[in-house]
C-alpha cells in the first residue's frame, strides 16, 4: 500500500510485493530496491500503465467481473508480453477455467474461511490441485 511497507518487505525477505491496485510510487519503490511487483489493475488504462511501469504480473482484481478471456481481449494491443493473474471470484469449482486464459490465479476466501480447521483447509486445496 505504500512505500514504507515495501521497505518492511523487504526486510522480512520478500522478493515480490502483491499490491491491491495500481500505485506508481509503491512500483517505483519496489523496482528500487529490486523486487518484481504484481500489481491490482482493472482496465485497460490501469493495464497498459502497468506495462509501461514494469510490473511483472497484472492481478485482475475483480476478475470475476470480466470476461473470462479478459487477458486475450486485451494482449493484442500491448507492445510487450504480459502476464495475468485472475483474482475476485474463483473458487476451486472454476480455477481451472480461469487457468486456460490466465498465467495464474489467485485464491483466497473459497479455500480458507477464518475458524476453518487446517484439515478442512487442507481438503480444499487438494480439490484445487
């Protein structure tokens, strides 16, 4: 979210950062001190600005609300490969739909809830593999 906490990063050895938009001072930051930055972007604005300031991977956030070949939609005008990450809306059920158009998803509330037992956790992931 801010500069600070990309130095705190850092510092607890992280080699990326995972922002939930798109912040050109919190890229700048992590391009400084050397870390690959997976941005939040939406649009096609957001994603071409992205581009222009090297985020490594474009996190769609909420992903749920595009089509779900959002990311073919929109590489053809991009002057350099990039690579998508669905957020927002996939579970275990449609990840691998997502995974034929995305580079990666991402995953949180369909595999854990707070309370969920580590068993129960654990369950949902393997159904997820």
């Amino acid at each position: 979210m801010n500069s600070r906490q990309v130095d705190e990063s850092l510092a607890a050895g992280a080699r990326f950062i995972l922002t939930p938009n798109l912040d050109p001072q919190v890229i700048a930051e992590a391009k400084r001190q050397r870390l690959a930055v997976y941005a939040g972007v939406f649009s096609a604005s957001e994603i071409f600005l992205a581009a222009e300031l090297g985020v490594a991977v474009m996190k769609i956030f909420p992903a749920c609300a595009l089509p779900i070949n959002y990311p073919q939609l929109i590489k053809g005008p991009l002057s350099q490969p990039v690579r998508f990450s669905a957020v927002g809306g996939i579970t275990v059920d449609n990840a691998a739909d997502y995974l034929v158009h995305y580079d990666s998803v991402g995953i949180g509330s369909s595999l854990y809830r707070p309370g969920q037992s580590v068993a129960e956790t654990a369950k949902r992931c393997k159904l997820l593999i």
